[in-house]
C-alpha cells in the first residue's frame, strides 16, 4: 500500500533530522509551512530552546495585501535573517522539515542567505 502524503513527509523529516543538530553557534533553521501561513524557528538543539521564531503572521507580513505565498515566505526569510544577525547568529544550519526544496522553502532559505545568513 502506498504511503500518504504525511506519512512520507514524516519519513523524510526524520531521516534529515538523524543528521541536522543545532548548537548554540549553529543553530537549527527550521521551517514550518501550512496551506496559508510559513512559520521558521531558530532552534538550539543542545538545550532544547526556541532562539527566535518568525511567521508570516506578524503584523508587518500580515498587513500586506494581494501578495503571493511565496514573497510571503521570502519576507519571512529576510526578517529571520535581520533577527539573527541582531541575535549575533550569523551561521545556521537548514532544516526543511520533510518538505522538498522547491517554492516557498527555497525562497525563505534563499531570501535568509541574502539576508547575510550562511548555510
């Protein structure tokens, strides 16, 4: 029988996270996304805390009419950036939570990289 769509994202999601740690000078890049909302985290694996967290419902996301997910997700991936580099975290490491690399998770990761973070 073949699998659902969640039971392989959860397949994919815990072969990458066997490999991906986060630590207090690398943290974690993890990215969430809903049918409406892209939510991404800055996570320190080592003493299991939350560094910072960003989504597309802050009011300054969230106030913008008429554009699409994707620049939603690119907004989200720049402010995470600018929070980080004010967090003093210049370095992460990517975490796409069992998604594939395609549309609104390359363009948060993408719009990050520009923002000055190094992944």
């Amino acid at each position: 029988m073949a699998l659902t769509k969640l039971e392989r994202r959860a397949r994919i999601k815990l072969r990458i996270r066997k490999r991906v740690y986060g630590t207090k000078d690398q943290p974690r890049l993890s990215v969430f996304r809903s049918n409406k909302q892209i939510y991404a985290q800055l996570i320190d694996d080592a003493e299991g805390k939350t560094l910072l967290s960003v989504s597309s419902r802050i009011k300054e996301i969230a106030e913008k009419k008429g554009i699409t997910k994707v620049e939603q997700a690119k907004l989200v991936g720049k402010l995470a950036a600018e929070k980080s580099k004010e967090s003093g975290i210049t370095e992460v490491i990517f975490d796409r939570n069992g998604y594939l690399y395609h549309g609104r998770i390359k363009a948060l990761a993408e719009a990050a990289r520009e923002g000055g973070l190094k992944f």
